[in-house]
C-alpha cells in the first residue's frame, strides 16, 4: 500500500442500528477499490471486515474492523463498528479514531433506535456524519421517508445531495441536487438522462436549501445571493464543505451494496467534504513539562500516537491499531509506552485490512496502522518518544452492568480459562471476570446477554476451554436481630492430656453492618485466663465467615465473653477457639437470626412514552420507585431503590420493554432485610445441600 501523507487521508466511522447494512456497505467500497475481486456477502460469512469466527457464525458484526480504501489518490479509512447495543464500547473505539461519520440507515425500516444512538454518538464526540440510506434496490425503500423522519427528529440541517430515480418500483438512477442532472446506471455505467419531472419540485426545494446554506458561510455570499447571482460549482462544493465540517448541514445520500450503486458518488463525497486529519485538533499532555501539547496531526512535530484497539486472535496474533497524532512513524523507530513507563522498538509497521496484514514503512500524521507484539502495550496507552513524553486521555467507555456466574466445565481448565479470559479482556474493554470469594463463585460481566454468550462461544471456539454461564447467588448477609446468652463447654479425654475450654457468652447486635462483628470480653476473676482471649476472638472470626442460617457471611454481631472456666493441663487455646465457635453458632440461633439482601441504587433513563411500563416492571421486581427528573430530547430519569435480586435478566427485559431505547445504571446502596419467603427458600436451600453432601 502506497504512503499519504495527511491531507490525502480521511478516517470515517461507519455507525447504525444492527442489521442497517455497514458491513455490505464496506464491501462494495472493497469490490469498488479493487481490494476484491468479488463482492462478499455477510449471510455467507466471507467479508472482508467481519471476519472473526463469532462474527460470520451469527452474521452479525461483532468487534470493530479498519478497511483502508484507496480512493483518488486518497486514502479512506473506513472504521466498521457493530451495531448490537452489547458491542457499544467496539463502537467508542471506532469513534475514538475517526474524523467523520457515515450514519448508515437501512432503507426499508427507516429511521431506527441505533440511528438514534449513533446521532447522540456524533453528538457527543462532535464528528462530521453524512447520512447513507441503504437497501434503495428493495421494494418498499424510502429515501424520502428518512429524509422527512432525520428532520423531524434532528432540524433543517438534512441536505439531500441525491435523489432517487425510480422507474416501475425500480432504483434505475440518481438526481445530483449540486449540479441539477440525472444519472441512469447501464450495467457498471453511469450516463446522463434528464430529470424525470416529478422529481423537479422536490430536486428545487432541496437546491434551494443547499443554495441557503451555501450563502450562509460569508457575508459576501450571501450578498451575492439576495442579488440573484448564481453560484459556481467550485464555489459551492467549497462552501458546502465549511458546513459539512462545521456540522452545519448534514448530507444525506443513497444507494444499493448488493448492486455496487451510489458508491462511486459516496467514495467522492468523503474526499470532497469530509475533513482530512490535518482540519481536526487533538492535543495531549507533555508529561516532562506538563503543558498542553497541541499534536493537532502535524507531521513535522515530535511523534506521538495512542492505542485505540488491540486485537488478540489465536490464528492471527496480538496487533496494537494505533492512530499517529502527530509526526511520522517509521518501521525501527523506538518508541516510548508513557503509560507503561518502557521503550520497545518497532520491527515492522502495518495496516490492516480486516485480518490481512499490509506491511508498510511509514504512517503519517493522522494515519491509522498497527504495530505487532507489543507485550505491555494496551488499548488506551500513548506512545511517544522518550524525549518527548506525550500522553493522551483516554475515551469514556461504558460500565458493564449484566453479569452471570461461570464454572468451567472441565475442573482442570481452570487457568486456561483465565489465561484466555484475560487475553480477551486486552481486546475487549467492556468484559470483565471477578473472583467473588465470598460467595464462592465466578462472574463475568458485560454489556447484556449477548455479550456474555460471545464471550463463553469465543472461549470454546477459539481457546477450547468451555464455560457454564448460570444465575449468579445473591451476595447475601446473616445478622441478629434481639440477644441471647449461652455457654458451651468443649470437653474432650481420650487419655494424656485432653481438650477443655469453657465459654459463657451473649450476643445482640452490634447496630455496624460494616463489620461482621464487635468482640469484647467482661472476664472478672479470672475465670478464663487472658491468654485464652485472643483464641475466643479467633473462634468467633472463624465462625462469622460462613453463617449458621443459609451459610452466608456474617454482619452486625457484638459478642462478650464475660464467664467460663479452665483446666490449668487440659485447656489450650484450640479448646477455647472450638468452644467460642460453637457458642456462637449456638447464641446466633437463638437471637432471632435474620438474611440480609443488597438494595441497589437504579437509574434507568427511557422515552416519556414508556415510563408506565418501566414503573410497572420495577414493581413486580420489588423495585420502590423514589422519583423521576425530565432528561434532555423528551426521556425521564426513574430514581428507585431495587434488590439486587431483581435486577437478574433486566438488561434484556427494559431493551424489550422500550425496543432498545431504554438504560441503567445502578451501584450499590445498603442491605436490607429478605423478605421471609425468600429466606425460607434460602434456608432450605442451604440445608438441602448440607443433607446432600455437597455444600459449596
């Protein structure tokens, strides 16, 4: 591949509702650009960007791929991303290392939550977008329908720059609005035709709004403009562009994938309107001065670069894609991990082309390419020389909130699971595993139940280690609610010395659920000598670990140890302990023992249409909804106070309930007391178990 330097580079995410057409978009730029020899279909797995196993298994995109396209002389990065909400943080890493995006919206469904979500997402990183509607060759497609919802839902700034020709239900050819001339497609041709006169009062609506907007740029155009002079192309394809990176206007165009059209017209417009690196900015922080450092894609500054994604692929190896911030990135050049705090040499510099590797020697400013085998590097670090030391924030990503618990199927792949687990959490930011040893259990976490499923599949498939994923026990707590007073007397001769210790205690609560308990001791006289105190306390620590109510952790005891007795040969500090253990195994029975459950703080953020429905869900979830706030673009903030119990499967449920356009988000609040038929049924549980033999 040839080397471009930054102003003939262009990096466009694709972004949009899942199933909308990205993948196949990318392909036929692929087929267009002579990358392929054939255009690949995603229902026959042989893309070019989904090209992982998981990906062409379900047909769906699942992590976020780079197709260099040369174009004109130019070079367009284009950045697949998934659109199923579990891949989310795949997305943000896509936008992280764009200049501009597509916002892709499938023709015959319209106007989808994911273009909703993708819009808010240009929002927020404040990316140029241009509007591809795709699917124009199927029956019932609508160009005019996306265009009339994108502005009812967005404002003025929709400008058409095409229009469909459709003959007898058929996509036959397109309307240039900027040069107000037909094109009719005849096999891979493009030929002129005239403009079919029912597209002519809509073609001088959108010319006259694009001609608006053209004036709008200077005061010297808009002169001109109110004097009736007629723009230049040139002129207006400059002006159009000044609104295109401004945000101003938001282009709007169509095409079909499967029949390679309207692509020649989108290759163009990516080059003539969107920015090239060198009209972005991006600046980082001089770690040795600590002053803003302006990298704003300059190729003669001192190198910088950042990590945006890392793949980790058993068949394809480690590849850290890194976009260069500023200066010029060469194979040998050493360069400096800040975050990591190592130097590490680069042999080669490539590009990535799905998971083809095209060496090349050098990466200009604003480039995106990646670089082999950098052990400690991970996604997010920055990367600059040792005499320059440049780091760069790093992007938000989103917190995983669904979680399932895992076993391994096979007790002896216990650290290939977690050595796999790990590899896969370099890749994928959004997963997490955690050793809950409390309750003795394995957790994954991630964006829903997609994303779990993904992950335990990639594991078999690509690691071949299995996992079971299954309900999650509820992080529980044990504590008393009145006070009891008992003794125990640990007696035991089998000839020579024996065991004896002697403990009367009481317990109530100690009012602290912090800690699982108050130790103190009232020991007059000597009745247990002090050197036994430690081991009663040892005894009582040991005995709060697993609860004798459903044998979950103890919170909230006071125990004082105020009587006993000993045996000047037969005491030890091991009788004291047992004896300590027993009576409180004992004294906690007795003093009205009771569960504890976690209450979560939630926040779920949906449409004002569907918080009925939410309200109600959260009340059958034994939710208490504590208020509601208005949130920005017509959605409300439901406040409630939920047990964590409740929240098992409600990703899935709340997307299901608001067609995807629901969130949440919760954290951890206090612990309340289980309702008595949920500790019935974990009490019996538990002795279940125990009359069983194999209690965790």
């Amino acid at each position: 591949m040839n080397i471009y330097t930054t102003d003939k580079i262009r990096n466009v995410v694709l972004l949009g509702h899942g199933g909308c057409g990205k993948t196949s978009l990318v392909e036929a730029m692929a087929y267009l650009s002579g990358i392929t020899s054939r255009l690949g279909k995603v229902d026959d797995g042989n893309t070019v960007s989904d090209f992982g196993k998981e990906e062409q298994k379900r047909k769906i995109s699942v992590s976020t791929s780079v197709i260099p396209i040369e174009w004109a002389g130019n070079k367009i990065n284009i950045i697949d991303t998934p659109g199923f909400f579990d891949f989310v943080g795949e997305v943000e890493e896509g936008i992280s290392a764009a200049g501009a995006a597509i916002i892709v919206v499938n023709g015959k469904a319209g106007v989808e939550v994911g273009t909703k979500k993708a819009w808010d997402l240009c929002e927020k990183y404040k990316l140029p977008r241009m509007i591809y509607v795709s699917n124009m060759d199927v029956d019932n497609a609508s160009f005019r329908q996306v265009v009339e919802d994108m502005t009812a839902m967005f404002g003025k700034k929709m400008a058409p720059f095409h229009l469909p020709i459709r003959e007898n239900e058929k996509f036959v050819g397109y309307i240039n609005v900027i040069t107000e001339t037909g094109n009719r497609w005849q096999g891979k041709e493009v030929v002129e035709c005239e403009v079919p006169d029912y597209s002519k009062p809509n073609l001088q609506i959108c010319r006259d709004t694009l001609m608006e907007s053209v004036a709008e740029t200077s005061e010297d155009m808009m002169e001109r403009y109110f004097n009736g002079e007629v723009f230049s192309e040139a002129e207006i394809r400059a002006a159009l562009r000044i609104n295109v990176c401004d945000g101003s206007i938001v282009p709007m165009t169509m095409g079909s994938n499967t029949l390679c059209q309207g692509m020649y017209t989108l290759l163009d417009d990516i080059i003539k309107y969107f920015p090239s690196p060198e009209n972005r900015v991006v600046a980082g922080i001089n770690m040795k001065t600590s002053d803003i450092y302006h990298a704003d894609y300059d190729f003669s500054k001192a190198k910088s670069a950042y990590i945006w994604k890392t793949i980790v692929d058993p068949f394809i190896g480690k590849y850290s894609l890194i976009k260069v911030n500023s200066g010029v990135l060469k194979a040998d050049d050493v360069i400096y991990n800040v975050d990591k705090d190592i130097e590490e040499k680069i042999s080669k510099l490539y590009v990535m082309q799905g998971s083809k590797a095209i060496e090349v020697k050098e990466l200009h400013a604003g480039d995106i390419g990646a670089l082999a085998k950098l052990t400690a590097a991970r996604t997010g670090d920055s990367l600059s020389t040792k005499a320059t030391t440049i780091k760069y924030g790093k992007w938000e990503l989103p917190i995983p909130y669904t979680y399932m618990r895992y076993k391994p199927k096979n007790k002896g792949d216990v650290d290939k699971i977690s050595q796999a687990l790990q590899k896969i959490s370099h890749e994928d930011l959004t997963m997490r595993y955690v050793n809950d040893a409390e309750n003795k259990q394995m957790l994954l976490y991630g964006m829903g139940d997609l994303h779990l499923e993904v992950i335990a599949s990639k594991l078999l498939n690509e690691y071949k280690v299995e996992i079971e994923l299954s309900k999650p026990k509820v992080a529980f707590r044990e504590t008393i609610k009145k006070t009891s007073d008992v003794e125990y007397k640990y007696k035991k001769q089998s000839g020579g010395h024996g065991q004896y210790g002697h403990v009367k205690m009481r317990f109530g609560p100690s009012g602290d659920l912090e800690k699982p308990y108050v130790f103190e001791q009232e020991v007059v006289g000597g009745a247990v000598p002090k050197n036994y105190f430690p081991a009663v306390e040892k005894g009582i620590q040991e005995a709060v670990v697993k609860g004798p109510l459903a044998a979950y952790p103890v919170v909230g005891v006071k125990a004082v140890l105020y009587d006993g007795s000993y045996h000047p040969v037969d005491s030890s500090e091991m009788a004291f302990k047992t004896a300590a253990k027993q009576a409180f195994k004992k004294g906690f029975m007795e003093a009205g023992p009771i569960l504890l459950e976690p209450i979560m703080s939630l926040k779920v953020i949906v449409p004002d249409s569907y918080t009925g429905d939410v309200m109600g869900d959260l009340n059958k979830r034994r939710g208490r909804v504590l208020g509601m706030n208005p949130v920005a673009g017509g959605s409300q903030e439901i406040l409630a106070d939920i047990p964590m119990m409740g929240l098992f499967g409600y990703c899935t449920d709340l997307r299901s309930m608001t067609g995807g356009r629901g969130d949440y988000s919760y954290e951890f609040a206090r612990y309340e007391q289980t309702p008595s038929d949920i500790q019935e049924k974990e009490v019996a549980a538990r002795a279940a178990k125990v009359a069983e033999g194999n209690e965790e």
